[in-house]
C-alpha cells in the first residue's frame, strides 16, 4: 500500500517561470491537504481539497497560487510567476476523511522548490 | 496568528534519558491533538495522539499528557535513544475549526550517545 506521493521531490525554477507540484494520495483516501514550511517555520496550511472540490483555501495566498484535486489524477499545487519568496518545502497531506474525529494526516516526502 | 506553539525550537538530551517537549495553544475547541516527527529530507510522520476526553495517552516508549485548563500538552519520550532525534510537531484539529489541522513551528530534538 504506496504511501502518499509527491513529485518532484525537487524542483528549481527562475523568477516569473511556473510551478508544478503533484501528489497523489494514499489509497482510499479521498482528502487531499497541502502545507508549506518556510525556512526555519512550521507548518502552515494552504489549501484542502476533495476530488473535485476545493473546501477550504484560506491559507493560499490570494494571488499566483491555485490548486485542484481531479476526478482522475493527482492533486495539483501550482504556482505562477514564481518569486524567491516562494522557496520552500510543500507538503502534501491525506487522510481517509475529514480533519474531524481523530482522523489524523499521512503525509508525503515534500517537494523542495528553489527559485533562482 | 499561531494558535498553536512550540516555545522551544531545540532541546539536548543524553541517551537514556527522558526527552520532554512542550506545546501550547490557545484555542479552547481544539479536542484533537497530535504529534509528528520530521527527519530531514522527509515527511512528517504520526507518532501519537490524544483526544480531549483524555488527558494521557500512552503508546510504548512515548507518551503524551494534555493538560486542557492550561491549554498544554507534553511528549515524553523515555528512555531517549539516539534514533529519537529528529524535529517533533505538534498539531492540533477541531470539529468547529474547520478543516485545518493547526501546527507549531517543532522542536529539534538531538539526543546524544
């Protein structure tokens, strides 16, 4: 049973170029979350999905950054026009319900993004 | 606004020892707390939990105690080992807090030989 995985594990990119980061959940599990961490920061949540649904994007910043979890494939991270500010490592979370209950997060190896 | 926090960004133990780290939030309707360990290059993984009906939960070696008045929890690790050292997390989800699980900023945890 693959855990949740994340691609790439690395990814560079120049300022104003795009980002694309995926992840596909564990089997069964039909929540998808995404965080960052900032150098020498916690987790900061970004963005919770279920297939097809966006239900809560209150920690996405407003503009450059969307995500989507299709019916068929990965969950999707995307960034445009990519700032150095952007650099960081995100992650990618599921868990086979809500964030409600006990449930807990299974999380994937990360995607480290480096913007020159 | 960090509503959940890890005061220390580091702790030291010696092998054999008891490693003890510390969280504190500050939202009352948090009733589901967690802990995650994070080695470099890697995903946080889960490590134990505790419900809010409780105030201790014991799993092996680890241990987690929640104090709920002084919106406290702790981990205790006893006896350390040196394959204990990574950066802990605590996390922390609510039924009426939406669907976020809230995390501190985690404590390095170096245990040594």
């Amino acid at each position: 049973n693959a855990g949740v995985m994340q691609n790439p594990r690395h990814l560079v990119r120049r300022r104003g170029q795009e980002a694309r980061l995926r992840c596909s959940p564990m089997k069964g599990h039909s929540h998808v979350y995404w965080y960052r961490q900032l150098p020498e920061e916690g987790l900061k949540f970004m963005v919770y999905l279920q297939k097809e649904n966006i239900i809560d994007e209150s920690g996405m910043p407003k503009e450059r950054f969307s995500a989507e979890f299709p019916k068929e494939g990965p969950s999707i991270l995307r960034i445009q026009q990519v700032v150095r500010g952007d650099s960081a490592a995100y992650f990618c979370a599921s868990s086979p319900g809500q964030a409600v209950g006990g449930e807990k997060l299974f999380f994937g190896s990360g995607t480290q993004l480096s913007v020159l | 606004d960090q509503q959940v926090k890890q005061n220390s960004p580091s702790l030291s133990v010696q092998e054999g020892r008891i490693s003890i780290l510390n969280c504190d939030y500050t939202n009352s309707m948090f009733d589901y707390f967690l802990w995650y360990k994070k080695y470099p290059a890697e995903g946080p993984t889960f490590l134990i939990s505790i419900s809010s009906i409780k105030d201790k939960n014991e799993d092996g070696r680890f241990t987690v105690f929640l104090n709920k008045s002084a919106k406290h929890l702790s981990l205790h690790i006893v006896p350390s080992q040196p394959g204990d050292s990574a950066v802990y997390f605590c996390a922390a989800s609510g039924a009426s807090t939406g669907n976020q699980f809230y995390f501190g900023t985690g404590t390095s945890l170096t245990v040594i030989p």
